[in-house]
C-alpha cells in the first residue's frame, strides 16, 4: 500500500510512514573506501570498482598491470563515442558534413573514410541528414571492417550481409568506372527481408533493376560496377568452385 509517483511517497496511513522513516533511517551508508578497506583480494577489489567479473581481472593479471587493468576498467564504463559513416551516393560529402556540422559538431576519423564522431547532445537521428538517409548511424568497429576488405577488380561475394550498411560501404568502395561485380545475401526470410529494404533505402533507386517475376532479385548498375542480391543459404550456394575473387564474411557481426 506504498505507491511511488513524481519522487515521492504516498502511505495509506501514518503507522506506515513512520515505518518506513524508521526504516530508512537505520540504513547504514557506506563508501567505497570503506567497503575496500575490508576486501583483500584485489581481484574482488577491481571487480567491484568496475563492476565487471573476477575472471577478467584474474586472466589478464599476468600480462598486464594494475594500472593498465584500471585503465581498462575506466574504459568499460565510459560511454562509447557516436560514430556515423557519411552515404553520400552522388552527392558531394564535404557539402553533407557542412550541413551537419551546422547541427552538431562533428569529428573526423583519421584514415576511416566518412566517419565521424559526434559530439554534443543533440540526437542525430533528429537531422535532416538522417531522415534522408544521408549517413549511417554505425559503430567504428563495422565500418572500418568493410574498409579493410581489399578493393580489388573482380567478383566479390558478401556472404552474411544483413542488415545491410557493410554492403553499401563494400559497394561505396568502387567507382562507376571499376570494374567489380558484388554479390551480396542472406538467409532467406526476415534477415533477408530487413537487408532488402535497407539496400533500397540507402542507395539510389534511380540505379535499380527489379525483376516482377522476382521480387527477392535486386541487380544495381552504377557505370561497370554492379550489385547483385539474392536471399541465399550460405552452406548451399550456387556459385561454381573459383567463381569469386573475394569471399568477405563478417559472421559475428564485428559492430
């Protein structure tokens, strides 16, 4: 019969506020200095501080030191940077980041193509870049993976490619005037599905070739690079034996 609304208490009678009063009033507060004053296992210590396992601290204690593990454990807990990867198409990237830095501030990433950092508070998905699916919302670790994939004139497969941003930065990578052919899939399905319509809305359909009587074929023709999607079993494919110059799998999902 204590109900909490707007940081406040309400009791249904007086005997139960003072209860509750009397309660929390012989609530022993503690610090953390006192509390590690009483633990000597460092481990416990470093577990608690960080609340992260014990194990962690155990298995890299033989390599690492107790400033660089508390390092390590600060890292943990702070907050990661927003990073965005800039889907320009045919549009001019430095006209884009322009309009967004009017917006929020934002800091390039050093060798990782049309990344950025954002700084400041507001939420990015309430741009106008956004909506129109000028950039990607993206960790740096699935950005980069995509950037380190060889650019290479040939066939491409992109094996496990839902949802689809590592797709459109695989493709990003070529000009009109290379000569690449990029096959991309996934499971047929939602997974599928979801990589379908995210390839649609982020590239430009204007390139699109959409065969009625298959609607899961999606051909894109952009000069002599093309992007070809199929939903697909990945243990079952199609492709004869040396079809591809390049296999790119991200099955883990670096991001």
């Amino acid at each position: 019969s204590i109900s909490f609304e707007s940081s406040k208490f309400f009791f249904s009678s007086n005997k139960q506020k003072r209860l509750c009063k009397s309660y929390l009033e012989s609530i022993t507060q503690y610090s953390l200095d006192s509390i590690f004053d009483t633990i000597h296992d460092p481990a416990q210590k470093w577990s608690l501080k960080f609340s992260l396992p014990k194990i962690m601290f155990n298995s890299l204690s033989f390599d690492f030191s107790t400033k660089e593990l508390n390092l390590l454990g600060n890292w943990f807990n702070t907050p990661s940077p927003r990073y965005i990867w800039i889907n320009n198409q045919n549009q001019d990237v430095s006209s884009i980041v322009e309009n967004i830095n009017s917006k929020v501030s934002l800091l390039a990433v050093p060798a990782v193509n049309k990344s950025f950092i954002v700084t400041g508070n507001l939420a990015i998905q309430k741009i106008p870049e956004f909506t129109n699916n000028q950039l990607i919302i993206q960790d740096l670790g699935a950005t980069i993976i995509s950037q380190l994939v060889p650019k290479i004139n040939g066939i491409v497969i992109d094996l496990c490619a839902a949802p689809g941003n590592k797709t459109i930065q695989l493709f990003d990578k070529y000009t009109s005037k290379d000569h690449c052919s990029l096959f991309a899939g996934d499971l047929p399905g939602s997974r599928f599905s979801t990589f379908l319509t995210r390839v649609k809305t982020l590239l430009d359909q204007s390139i699109f070739e959409i065969d009625k009587n298959q609607p899961d074929l999606l051909q894109i023709h952009q000069g002599s690079k093309q992007l070809t999607i199929n939903p697909w079993d990945g243990t079952k494919l199609s492709f004869g034996e040396n079809f591809a110059n390049l296999v790119f799998i991200d099955a883990p999902c670096t991001g």
